[in-house]
C-alpha cells in the first residue's frame, strides 16, 4: 500500500510538473498517457488470451501510470476487436491484445474489412499458447497414429472441436487431414472452453484446442496425442509435437499488442519502452506460467517481420494444401 | 470429506475475519452493482480482478463470487421501482413487479424478490453441496442438438410472456429474432446487416436494447402522461408482503428454484433462461393467468428465485468440471488460475479449504444480502414519492450513464434511445417487450447450435430426434406448441 501510493503520488506530481513546464504546443503529447489506457481483447474473458493481457496490463500500468482498462471484444475469430480498434480515436488510448493468427491466418481465409499488415503497427509480441490435439482420457486411441488410422478406416467418422473456422488449431488438423486424405468432421466452436466443454461430454472425438486443455489433462480427464510447438513443451515433455509427426505445422500463434498504424511515433516508443518493462515483470511471467503459457519477447520491429514472413508461409501452405485459392483479404 | 463436515469446515473458513469481510465486500459490491443499470457482473469483476492479484486466492475469490449472487438480489431493484432491468436476468421482473410499484404495492414485490432470492440461493447451495458431481455428468451431456432442442423449447413459452395478442408476441419475438442476427456470422465470421457500421460488428448489445424497450420507453409513456396531467397517484400502501401475498408467492418461489437450480448447471444457459422458463411456467399453472402482467406477485417471485438458484447451481460445473457455464464464471476462473488453482475434478482434493471455504462463504454471503436488502426497502420504497417530473428525467439519466458505461461506447447510447422509441410506439399499439427481448437472447444459440449440429450430423435432421434428451425436449415443445390448437378443437367439437 505504501509503495503504491508513493507512486501515485509521484505520477501526480510529475504531471504537475509536467503541465507546468509543458505549456504551450505539444501540451496533450507529453502529458501522454494522461487518462486511462483502454485494451480490446477479442475473446471473451477467461480464456488464456485474455487472461495474459490483463496480467500484461496490470503490469504496464506500474510503467505508465494510468489504469489499462480491458475490453473484451469477442466474435468473428479475434477479428472484430481489431476491427474497432480501427474505427476509435488513432490517439493511443485505445490498444488491442490479438494472437498473431488473427493477423495473419484468419483474414487468409475469410474476407476481413482491414488489410492486415497495413492498418496496424506492432508493439510487442509477449507469450505463445501451447496447443494440443486431446482426446478423452477414455477413447480408444492411444497416439495420434491410431487416431488417424481409425479416421481412414471410418470416413466421416471422427468428428473434432476448434476453437473456430480458420484458427490455427483448425489448420493443423486441416494439415493432417490433407496428407493422410483423411475425412474428418469440424465443428467449430467460440474459444477454447467452448470446445473442451464438447470433448470432455463426448460429442467430438478430439479437439484441437488452445491451453485451455491443460487442466483436463493434468486431471486425467483428457489425454494430450500431440503438441504443436518448434519444440516438445517442457510441460508434456513425453507428448510429441506434429513436426516430429511428420507434419508441416508449427503453431505461428504469438499473443501481442498492437496499435493502429500511424500513431504518432514518439507515443508509439513510450509504449513499446513501457510494455517492455513490464514483460518482465516477475508478477507477470509468474501468472503466464500458472497460465501455462510460454513467455518470449518480440519488440514491434521483430513482431512486424515475424508476421510478414508468417503471411508467406501461411499463404503459401494454404494454397498448397488446397484450403484457399488466394488471400481473401489482401494484406497490405 | 462428506458433505455436512465439508461443509462445518467450509463455515470455519468462511468466518474467518479477513474472508468475512470480503463476503462483505463481494456482496455489498454486487447489491450495487445490481441496482445501477447497465454495470453488469462482467465488467465489474473484470475491473476488480487484476487488483486480487496480491490477496489470498481464498479471499479474492470469495469476494468476486460474492459479486456475482449479488448482483442477481440487486438487480431486481430498479425493475420493480422504475422499470429498468438492472440486469438481463432482471428484465422478466419488470413484467409484474413494475405493476405491483404502480398499484402501491413496490415494497411487498422488493421483500418476495429479497426472500425469494434467499430461499432459492441457499437450496441451490444445497444442491451443489450434496450432488455436484452428479449434476455436473448431466451438463456435459448436452452438446449442440440438446441445446438447440432446449432453445426450442424456450421458444414455445413465449407467447406466455405476454398478457394481451398473441399474435403480436410472436411477431416481436420474430423482430427479436432478425435483430438477433445483426453482427458477424458466428461460424464463419461474414458480415450480416451490418451495414458497414463497424459498431455493429458485434451485433446489437442486449444491455442498451433491454434498457430502451423497458426503461426509456416508460420514461416516454411517462412524459405523456405528465404532459396530459392524467397522473396516477401511487398510494404506497404497506412496506413488506402480507400473508396472503406469501401465500400466494410460496409454489412460485419453490418452483423458480427448482427451474433456476435445473438450468443452472448448463454450460449457456444460466440465470437468464432460467428467468423467462419460470416465468413461463408459472402463468401456464396459474389459476388465472390473466392476473399476470397487472402485479401478480408470483410474477416477481419466481424469475427472482430462479435466477438465483441458477447462480448457486451454475457453480456445479464450474467446480467440478472447470468449465464456466457463463461469461461472469469464465472471469472468476480466470482469477483462480492467475493463482495457480484450477477448478475441476481435482480442486476439492487439492484445496478443500478453498472449495469448501467458497461453499461456506456463499451460505453467509446469502443471509449477508437479506440483511443487506431488507432495511433498504423501506428507503427504495420512498423512491416512488419523487414527483414524476424529477424522477423520470432522473431514471433516464441514470439510463443514459448506464449505456454509455457498458463499453465507453457513444453508440450504445444511440441504440437504447432508438429502442426506447421503438418500445414506446409498440406499447402505445399494444405490441409487448418481453417476447422481443427473449428471442434476441435465445436466437443466437438457437442459430449457432443448429448449424453445430448440422454440421456435426453431416446435414441430417434426424440428429435432433436420435439422442434422448434432444428428442424429449423436442416432443415437450412440439406439446405445448400443440395444446392451444387442442384446446380450441375441443371447444368447436363441444360447441357443435
């Protein structure tokens, strides 16, 4: 208590300061940030992504010294809180978390009313989702070998959960299905709890989900057949990831912030400057791990050159495996 | 650990003077945020989560659950007094409790909903406390057809949520419907009516639509009235419920739990179906339904004591399972996982003092909020001697902050006051809200596990009639759907 409201008092009196000095021309640009900070997240809230960037906010808060006050915005695959971020004020008071596929995968498939390398300007790239393909601690199927096998032997058979039409989990088990000519059943749900909730009451036979699996299979309700990390999670360190599979899929998901392109630079450092000061935060990377979430660090630059050398890639997978003909949105 | 010494040392927990006073908190916090229209449980628990990041996870997760039942006493409030619904799973309170207000009758209609929400929170305590894990084996067994076959069956009350055409129910239900599809498809994420308005992306919010067509809409009806000087004096008559009115309130309050307690426990379903089903039962049993509407009290008792059964139940598959039934239980699972506790079949195992404690604190935070609730009837009550000309540009004041303050957005604004017209002109040409406001609630999961199912059963219909519970409810609907037409052949044949 003591500390923080020596800080309060301290914000306060460098705004004082502040509005003293700076009188005159750039008054509103130096005071910046001199009102609450206000973070769209696309999903609704509990999930992991959500959770992360209000542990992210608390800890940026400390740096700026205004409250960052989140706003969930589900819907559309994480699309429409990038959408309204684009119709408010370009005046750095209002931010939004997204995963990287919503930048990058979702507008591929479907047609979104922004070009996604163009409209927005990355600020951070902070944690990366484990996901899995799960089944039911009871199911048959042991790896994710006979998984497969059943689905060839079964055409139309298997039915699985995502977390919605084009998310990354959809495209992995879309990869699978291309190379072993499987036929399998989606159905897509909103977010990951939504989609566990079917596994777990046994109306999908896997789903390929985000971290929210991690509880039910440490419970011993689910079973993890396949990681989707460059690496094995130190987590699951026994559960293979698809590349080893000998799938072409590695999880491109990176959860960052990102503001609309064209935001006055100086403001766009502040913030890139204070988000990176709280990335690492010890408070922070303590709720990313109990969130099972893996921390890493992309500045915007990097977060910016990761997602336009993730559009390629994508694009280029999704023509190959034959889900696109081309981008529905033109990125730039 | 059984259940009675669970529950002795959930209790010890609970009176614990640093938990104590965050029952407190959490339950204060929620009357109040039940009462002022527009601030839901979502947004306040959202802001106060970051901040229960220092506390005790057994404190800070005591205080956000005690938000959200109390918001479910709260929010009846302003429904009763004023007709705004504090809450979604308030608006059916309106109906009836609104009326009571107008014949003098506000403070018996606050005390049914204070000692309905009471009686029905605490056996919904009972139910999680003793069959949680049965229960929660009911929930996962719906999917997609069983929650589309349940919507359905939804949808056949609704014409009991009117009191005047029937016809014209259906036809707002219908515009409930349409309205509900305003937004991105929620399956494929294409533009739907949007007409390019990006602030209809997300579709049209239920907080603004639900505080137009109740709140500001009487506000109008009110101007009228004031403007023609054809006021009614409100006589206040007695302050709590007379014998017969508990008389007639007791089935109400018993059946309304045992709905809220059943819906409960489904994953999407929770307290604001539960409200409208009791409702809808409850005119259906009626001796005379056409009381319903003009102040029956048993119209206040039952949604009241449903939706908070639904918020005691709606814990089940929470705890048991971690799964979160609702929007408000997906932010407290987020702030038991920032503490490093994951709900699930694991918890009481793991942390019996934080389950049990949560099970303890929810029994004292309920008899918390009728001693919190009670002595502020009297005092609501005094509310209704404001002159109309002070009170209503106030209500539509506090209306007005209440919109702007769901989202900081200008356009909710924009919406409540355009349903605020819409809802005028429809109550001057007899065309009701409740149906309207149902329909937009129901339509987007009726829509969304139709296609789910299709999707899932490759186009066959025939996934709606093959799994039990789908084909049951199916069959119910499709009944009451029938028993109208029954009941008007019946007479023709008599009459010839």
């Amino acid at each position: 208590m003591m500390k923080k409201s020596a800080g309060l008092v301290l914000v306060i009196a460098g705004g004082l300061w502040l509005s003293f000095h700076v009188i005159g021309g750039s008054q509103a640009m130096a005071a910046y940030p001199e009102r609450p900070i206000t973070l769209l997240v696309g999903f609704a809230p509990g999930g992991s992504m959500d959770l992360s960037a209000r542990s992210l906010a608390k800890a940026v808060e400390k740096v700026l010294g205004q409250p960052v006050v989140i706003e969930n915005k589900p819907g559309g695959t994480g699309t429409v809180a990038l959408a309204s971020l684009l119709a408010q004020n370009n005046d750095g008071y209002t931010l939004c978390a997204t995963p990287s596929s919503v930048l990058i995968r979702v507008p591929q498939m479907q047609k979104v009313p922004f070009k996604p390398l163009k409209n927005f300007r990355p600020i951070i790239g902070f944690a990366e989702p484990p996901l899995g393909i799960v089944v039911q601690n009871d199911a048959p199927w042991k790896t994710l070998k006979d998984l497969v096998a059943d689905a060839l032997s079964h055409p139309g058979k298997i039915k699985y959960a995502t977390t919605g039409v084009g998310s990354t989990t959809h495209a992995a088990v879309e990869e699978i299905a291309v190379k072993e000519k499987a036929h399998m059943i989606h159905v897509p749900f909103k977010g990951g709890t939504e989609a566990l909730t079917a596994l777990l009451g046994v109306h999908v036979e896997f789903g390929a989900l985000t971290s929210e699996f991690i509880p039910s299979v440490k419970a011993g309700q689910t079973r993890l057949l396949a990681t989707m990390g460059d690496k094995r999670s130190p987590k699951f360190a026994g559960v293979p990831t698809l590349k080893e599979l000998g799938y072409d899929f590695v999880n491109d998901a990176v959860f960052g912030i990102v503001c609309p392109s064209g935001l006055s630079p100086d403001i766009v450092k502040q913030l890139e400057a204070a988000f990176a000061k709280a990335a690492k935060n010890e408070q922070h990377l303590a709720i990313l791990d109990n969130l099972d979430l893996v921390p890493l660090y992309y500045d915007g630059k990097q977060f910016e050159d990761f997602l336009k050398v993730n559009w390629k890639k994508i694009n280029a997978h999704l023509i190959a495996t034959g889900l696109i003909k081309e981008a529905a949105t033109s990125p730039e | 650990m059984d259940a009675l010494s669970g529950l002795l040392y959930g209790l010890s927990v609970a009176v614990r003077p640093e938990n104590l006073f965050f029952v407190f908190v959490g339950c204060f916090l929620g009357t109040l945020i039940g009462v002022l229209p527009g601030i839901g449980p979502v947004g306040a628990i959202s802001i106060l989560l970051p901040m229960t990041f220092q506390l005790a996870p057994s404190g800070a997760i005591i205080m956000l659950a005690g938000i959200y039942y109390g918001v479910m006493y709260g929010g009846s409030t302003t429904s009763i007094l004023v007709n705004v619904p504090g809450e979604t799973a308030s608006v059916v309170t309106c109906l009836d409790g609104y009326q009571m207000a107008r014949q003098g009758r506000a403070g018996p209609a606050l005390g049914i909903a204070a000692f309905g929400s009471f009686f029905a929170g605490t056996i919904g305590l009972v139910g999680l406390q003793i069959m949680a894990n049965p229960l929660s084996r009911i929930a996962l067994k719906f999917g997609p057809p069983e929650y589309f076959a349940l919507i359905t069956l939804g949808f056949s009350l609704i014409t009991y949520l009117s009191y005047g055409s029937k016809l014209k129910a259906c036809v707002m239900a219908l515009l409930g419907l349409i309205l509900s599809g305003v937004g991105l498809d929620p399956i494929t994420s294409q533009e739907r009516m949007t007409f390019g308005i990006l602030n209809l992306f997300e579709g049209i919010g239920v907080a603004p639509l639900a505080m137009g067509l109740f709140g500001v809409a009487e506000v109008f009806n009110n101007l009228e009235a004031l403007s023609s000087g054809n006021i009614v004096k409100v006589r206040i008559t007695k302050l709590f419920p007379s014998k017969l009115d508990w008389m007639q309130a007791k089935w109400a309050m018993v059946r309304g739990t045992a709905i809220g307690s059943l819906l409960g426990i489904l994953p999407g379903g929770g307290p604001v179906l539960a409200t409208f089903v009791a409702y809808g039962v409850e005119k259906r049993v009626a001796k005379n339904p056409e009381r319903f509407g003009k102040g029956a009290i048993e119209g206040v008792a039952s949604p009241e004591s449903a939706n908070n059964a639904a918020a005691s139940t709606s814990f089940i598959p929470f705890l048991t399972l971690g799964i979160p039934p609702n929007v408000v239980l997906a932010v407290l699972l987020g702030a038991f996982m920032v503490h490093g506790i994951v709900p699930g079949p694991l918890l009481i195992k793991d942390h019996p003092d934080l389950f049990w404690g949560l099970v303890g604190s929810m029994y004292i935070g309920n008899v918390v909020l009728v001693i919190l609730n009670l002595p502020l009837i009297p005092l609501w009550v005094q509310v209704l001697r404001i002159p109309g000309k002070i009170l209503y540009p106030l209500v539509l004041l506090f209306c007005l902050v209440g919109a702007f303050s769901i989202n900081n957005n200008v356009f909710d604004i924009l919406v409540m006051i355009i349903f605020g017209m819409v809802g005028y002109l429809c109550r001057q040409n007899g065309y009701e809200g409740a149906p309207l406001i149902l329909s937009f609630v129901l339509g987007p999961m009726f829509e969304v596990n139709f296609r789910r199912s299709l999707l899932m059963s490759q186009g066959s219909f025939s996934i709606f009639f093959t799994r039990p519970i789908a084909l049951g409810a199916m069959i119910f609907s499709l009944g009451l759907a029938m028993f109208p037409i029954y009941k008007l052949l019946g007479k023709r044949s008599k009459g010839l």
